[in-house]
C-alpha cells in the first residue's frame, strides 16, 4: 500500500483543484509565470540523481538512459539504411538521442548543455550508434523489434518528462514547459530523418502516435506538477499516461488523421 500512497495523493489533489470553483485561476496557469523569483522554489519537482538509484528519479533516470541508447541505436540504423559509413552513423546516432535535448537547453540558455555536463550520455549513444552499424536494423517482426520499439515507447515518455521538468525549473509558462517536453522527445528523431532524407515521421501519418504521446505526457506533467501535487505520484501518473498512449497506438496502429485520409473519407 506504501507504493500507491503518492499516487492516491495526486489523485485527491486533482479532484481538489479541479472543483468547478477553480476552473479560471488553474486556466491561467497556462500563460502565466510563476510569481516567484527563484524558480527552484515555484514547485515541488522529483529529483534526479546524476545516476540510477532505487527512488523514483533514480527510476526516472534509468529511463533516460535506455531512451537514449534506444534513440541511439535507432538513429544509427536509419543511417545505415540511408548508405552512411561508421562516421554518420554514429553523428546520426548521436543526435537522434542527444539532439532534441541540445536545442531545448540552447533555448533555455542552459549552458554548456547536459551531454557536455554529463558526458555519459555522449558516451552511451557512441556504444549504441557503433553497435546500431555494426548489428542492423532488426526485421519487423523479430524479437530485437519489439524490444527496440518498447524501450523507444518508455524513452518518448522519459524524455518529454525531463524536457518538462527543465521548463518548470526555469519557471516558465505551462505552455512553454510542454513544448520543452515536446522538443526534448521528437526534435532529434526530426533532425535524423532530415539527414536521412525522409519525410519527418512527427510530421506525417505514416507511423504511429509519436508527437502526440510526447505532448500529452509533457502536459500531464506540467500540470500535476504545477498544482504542487505529490512529486513521485506525478512522475507516475504522467509516465502511465505516456506508456499507455504509446502502447495503444502500436497495438492498434493508432495514427492522426492526414489531408489524405481526409478527403478519401469524404470521397
């Protein structure tokens, strides 16, 4: 029962802030800056070690990890495929995993950027894009797929969290914070796909749910963050929603609706 109790706790916090009464001045919160001055005080955030540990950011750490090997690995057999030698497979590699995080810390003018702070990361996506090259890509309906498509879907969710997480801290808007998560989770795949020359998968419905499992769990984040409820349980909800979302648009190949399919409808 220990376990549930910060989840029980957000739960009850939501139903507490979301009475009709509160509506407007929770509405506001989109737009509108903290009014405090020192943004590590505006809210209560989970803390993240600079390594995994048994707590929850310890947990949420070790997800940033895998994200990052995944994103790593994926990046570099893209490239691969693409006819890269060892040298682009590893800079594709590298920026799939580190790059959307790189353009959000340049935004915040957080300097120098995580990987440079925390070289690890620059050192995990080196080993996973060497060994993206040298294994391949899997084949659709092997082992090695789903387990890349698994750790990717718990990396989408990871990231957009921490992307959030930096904008909080910098007490910006509930808007910007999400958009810090969104960029965080997808603007290095944008870019991979860029070099690689195909279409960004963020901005066509060729694949599914992607952008939208990122901006959701950014949001959810922002928010239950911002209505200073329990930091593991918002960690926790927010990663449930993110997994669950991303899980049941692979299961069911669950995709936006395009231009296209649109019109086909309508035909």
């Amino acid at each position: 029962m220990a376990a549930w109790r910060p989840l029980v706790s957000s739960a009850t916090a939501l139903y507490r802030n979301f009475r009709p009464t509160n509506y407007v001045s929770r509405c506001r919160l989109w737009t509108q800056p903290s009014r405090l001055s020192e943004p590590a005080k505006q809210v209560k955030m989970i803390e993240m070690p600079r390594y995994p540990t048994p707590t929850s950011g310890g947990a949420l750490r070790a997800g940033d990890y895998i994200g990052t090997l995944s994103f790593a690995f994926s990046g570099s057999c893209m490239a691969a495929l693409a006819g890269m030698d060892v040298f682009g497979c590893n800079l594709v590699g590298a920026i799939t995993a580190l790059g959307g995080g790189t353009i959000r810390d340049v935004l915040l003018g957080s300097t120098p950027v995580f990987w440079m702070a925390e070289v690890e990361y620059l050192y995990m996506s080196i080993v996973a894009a060497t060994l993206g090259f040298m294994i391949g890509q899997p084949t659709p309906s092997s082992t090695g797929a789903r387990a890349l498509d698994w750790s990717d879907t718990l990396g989408v969710a990871v990231f957009a969290i921490v992307g959030a997480r930096h904008g909080l801290s910098k007490g910006l808007p509930m808007l910007v914070c999400t958009l810090c998560g969104l960029m965080t989770a997808t603007f290095g795949g944008m870019t991979r796909d860029v070099l690689c020359k195909a279409p960004p998968r963020i901005l066509h419905a060729h694949a599914e749910l992607y952008a939208s499992v990122a901006l959701a769990t950014a949001m959810s984040y922002t928010l239950l963050t911002r209505l200073a409820m329990h930091p593991a349980g918002t960690f926790g909800l927010a990663m449930m929603l993110g997994l669950s979302l991303r899980a049941w648009a692979l299961v069911n190949d669950v995709r936006l609706p395009s231009a296209v399919t649109v019109a086909k409808a309508h035909d």
